[in-house]
C-alpha cells in the first residue's frame, strides 16, 4: 500500500475545507487559519470566526514538538501543497479579496504568512521573503530624508 504524503494530505483537507467556501452564494470576509499541533501531528483549518472547517493527522509530523526547527521544515510543505492548489480550489473560494492563509501554533499564536492573495491583479506571496530588506530600504530612505 502507498503511503500518502503530508503535501498530498493537506492537498485532500484543503479540497475539503475549501467545498465550505465554494457552496456559498455571497463572498465572505475571513481568513484561513492552519493550525498545526506538532505534538500529535494534527493539522486543523479554521474560518476567522474559529469554526473548524477540517482536520487532518499527518503520522510523520507526530511528536514534532521534540524539533526545535518543526514549524520552519513544515512551512514550506504547507505553502506548497496551498500553492498547487490554487487554480483548481483557492481561486474558486468564495472569499472576498484581500485575504491569507496563517501558519498558526497550537496555542493559536501566528507562526507565518503561508499565502496571501491580495485585492490587486491576484498578487500571491508564498514565500517569506515579502519583507525581506525592508529595514534597509527604510534606513536608505530616511537617512537620505534627513539629508535633504
């Protein structure tokens, strides 16, 4: 028997959770909430409004807790299995635009940004590096600023 991997299981979960989205007449305003519990490898999908849209149990993924780099090597799979999916379940989603998909601990802190989509021409950001040189760019500005 062929073993399932965590990208294909989140992929299933997301169709799941998305069908919520699709079936309704009128767009609503929420964000998707990941939430991922390391230490029983449970991944769980929430609307804004905390209400459990699916769960999953990802074997590999149990006692992810002993990682001290878990959420960091999972990130990446979530972003990608989310990725993958976007032209045949996140853009038929209806949710009004702006909106992201949040990496959230199992406390309910936010860990990342998994996938935004923003309300300008579909802007996706899947990766982490939207704010990447941001101090520099602000340090530049504001020094030339002062200088003027």
């Amino acid at each position: 028997m062929t073993k399932i991997t965590p990208e294909r299981q989140i992929q299933r979960a997301l169709r799941h959770a998305a069908e919520h989205f699709q079936q309704i007449a009128e767009p609503v305003l929420t964000d998707i909430i990941v939430r991922v519990f390391p230490h029983s490898g449970e991944v769980k999908f929430y609307d804004d409004d905390e209400r459990e849209l699916m769960r999953i149990v990802i074997e590999e993924w149990i006692h992810g807790s002993r990682d001290e780099y878990f959420y960091t090597k999972v990130t990446p799979i979530l972003r990608k299995a989310i990725s993958d999916l976007r032209a045949e379940v996140i853009d038929t989603m209806q949710i009004l635009r702006p909106y992201t998909f949040v990496m959230q601990d199992e406390d309910g802190e936010t860990i990342t940004d998994l996938y935004i989509v923003d309300d300008q021409d579909t802007m996706i950001i899947s990766g982490s590096t939207l704010l990447e040189g941001l101090d520099e760019d602000l340090n530049t500005f504001f020094k030339q600023l002062m200088e003027e």
